[in-house]
C-alpha cells in the first residue's frame, strides 16, 4: 500500500498574502482604506516567542517519529531475510540431474559392491521361473520354494507335462499359485515348442511367453546374458522418484526416463544398487534417513528417522546384522544365507 494520506492538511494562507484592511467613513460619509498598524516591540517579541515554540514543538514531534519510522523500517528490513527462505528453491537442471543421478550410482556402487539379483538360479530357465514367481511376493519366499519346484520340474519340457495340482501345491506358499502354476505351464509349454526348450536371449521373444513383462525380461537379460536392462520394481519406482529423478509412475515411462540419464552399461548394476538400498536402508514408510550414505545427495532427506542411533535400528539384512534373502547367496555377499522353508527365519 501507498503511504497515508491522512495528517494532510489544507495550506493555510498567511496573514502578509491577505491585505487587511478597515474602512471608516468621513465626512463625506465615503469609505476609505486605514493603513495598518506597525506592530509594536512587546506585539513583536510576542509574535517571535510563539513563532519559536510552534518550530521547538514541530521539532520535537518530528523527533519523536524519526525513532519510529526507523523502528518501522528495521523491522522490515528483519522480515525480509525470512520471505527471502521461503521462497521456491530453483529447479534443478536436466544437466545437474544427470550429474546428481551418476553420482549416487558411484556412492551407492562403493556401498553394495556385493550388489546382485536376489533370487537363486543356476541357469537362465531357473531364473525365469523364479522371477514369474517374485510377483506379489517376496525374493525369500521363492528361494524358500524353489528348490523343491526345480528338484520336480528341472527342465521346461518336465514343466509343461506336470501335474497342475501337483505344482500348485508346490507354488502355494509364494501366493496367487492358481494364476503362477498357469503361467509357468505356459511359458514352459511355448520354450519347448517355439524355442527348443531354451530361454530366448531377446527381449521380443521373452515378453512373448505368459507371464512375462519387461521387469521379468530385463532381469533374465541382465542376469543370465549380460544384456543391459533397468528393472523398473516397486523399490527402484519408489527411490527414482524419491531421489527426484522422474515423477513418472507408469513403469515403461519410468524405464524410459532413467534410460536417458543413467550410462547403458551400468543400467543393470544401478538396478541392484537400488533395489539394494530400496530394501535394507530407503524404506518405504519410515527410510533410515540419518544412516544413509547418499543422504547428501537426496532431495527428499528428512522424511524419515534422522537420528543416527534410531536409524540404524531400522536397517535390514546384512546391514541390520540379519540374513539375507538368498539360501546361496554370491561368495562376496558379506551377510549371513538365508534358513530354508520352515527353519527358523520366516519370509519377510
């Protein structure tokens, strides 16, 4: 708002603008101007007295705002730092997100060296299956499985002559068994007779067979032929757009955007990376914010438990001291193995 215009006055004319003057009659009885009266010393000393203490008191009135406006202006100046911090930090740009992205692909690489696919497989049909099994499950859960599923149905050809209920039975514990054992059948019933019982080695073929997504795809690619893929999981969605790297939720828009800033050669391995610290420090609900070793580089720092102590409390696996989720897992996995089906660590 503008300044007030209240206080304001009308200008008052002085009395030397304003010729005073009498009229007397004469004789004549005509009207004539009287010239006016000198004043004296004493009208003179009078007049100079008021004229002084009107000036001291405007002076003093004057004075007497001063350390107001000054006030005024001092507790504007102090509120200006405070409108300064509220205001919208400015976007990042597309060159800085890269650099950011690339970064805490070379953290986190320093942090899970011992980073891997957390399913056991010892060849690539194995790996399929196990991966059309992972969904709405956890990894553990199918390690816990799978062994007696492989130890039935060690080939696709063995597979997709089984016994539906038989198999079922066997799928019961990783959830959804009716949907899983009519995927695997299928999947293993289409290797057998479009591809000689093999597991193709190109994306086209595999997202042909039932059951199987890109996700699925890329991680058979990844894993099994050392074909670079992004595996676009809930835990890799969720810490993508924590980290501010996309705000796409749709898995093939995510998968396209992370493609453009991560190098094709590392798109496996920052898989792992984040899925990794998806699963033990980056939770969901409450990350394990003041034990996190990108905490620097993360926009989202301090949605979760910044104490050090209580953080590390929230920490899993290896890193919390527990098993991990493979029965055997890789040489270099500085963690303990995980307890079959039945033994005494449950699926988490």
């Amino acid at each position: 708002m503008g300044d007030s215009a209240v206080g304001e006055h009308e200008p008052v004319k002085r009395a030397s603008e304003t010729k005073g003057a009498e009229v007397t009659a004469d004789g004549s009885g005509r009207g004539r101007i009287a010239k006016p009266v000198k004043p004296t010393d004493g009208a003179k000393k009078t007049a100079a007295e008021k004229t002084s203490a009107k000036t001291a008191s405007a002076k003093k009135t004057s004075a007497g705002k001063a350390p107001a406006k000054a006030a005024a202006k001092k507790s504007a100046a102090a509120e200006k730092p405070a409108s300064r911090s509220a205001a919208p930090a400015k976007p990042e740009s597309h060159l800085a997100t890269v650099r950011r992205a690339r970064r805490i692909n070379r953290e986190l690489s320093e942090v899970y060296y011992y980073a891997h696919p957390e399913l056991d497989f010892e060849n690539p049909f194995q790996l399929l299956v196990a991966t059309v099994l992972s969904a709405q499950t956890t990894d553990l859960r199918v390690n816990q499985t799978t062994p007696a599923v492989f130890a039935a149905y060690p080939t696709p050809e063995d597979m997709a002559a089984a016994d539906p209920e038989k198999m079922e039975e066997l799928l019961r514990p990783t959830g959804f068994f009716r949907a899983k054992t009519k995927s695997l059948l299928g999947l293993s019933a289409a290797l057998r007779d479009r591809f000689d019982g093999e597991v193709p080695g190109r994306i086209e073929d595999l997202v042909s067979l039932p059951g199987v997504g890109r996700k699925t795809a890329f991680v058979v690619l990844g894993n099994a032929f050392g074909v670079p893929g992004l595996t676009v999981d809930t835990h890799f969605g969720r810490l993508v757009r924590r980290w501010k790297l996309t705000e796409q939720t749709d898995a093939d828009k995510v998968e396209a955007e992370i493609a453009e800033i991560i190098p094709k050669s590392e798109w496996t391995m920052f898989s792992h990376r984040t899925i990794f610290h998806g699963r033990r420090i980056c939770h969901s609900r409450k990350p394990a914010c003041g034990a996190c070793p990108i905490a620097q580089l993360c926009p989202s720092y301090g949605e979760g438990e910044l104490d050090p102590e209580k953080a590390k409390k929230l920490l899993k696996y290896e890193m919390g001291g527990q098993p991990g989720q493979r029965l055997k897992p890789p040489s270099d996995y500085p963690g303990l193995p995980a307890p079959p089906l039945g033994g005494n660590g449950a699926a988490r």
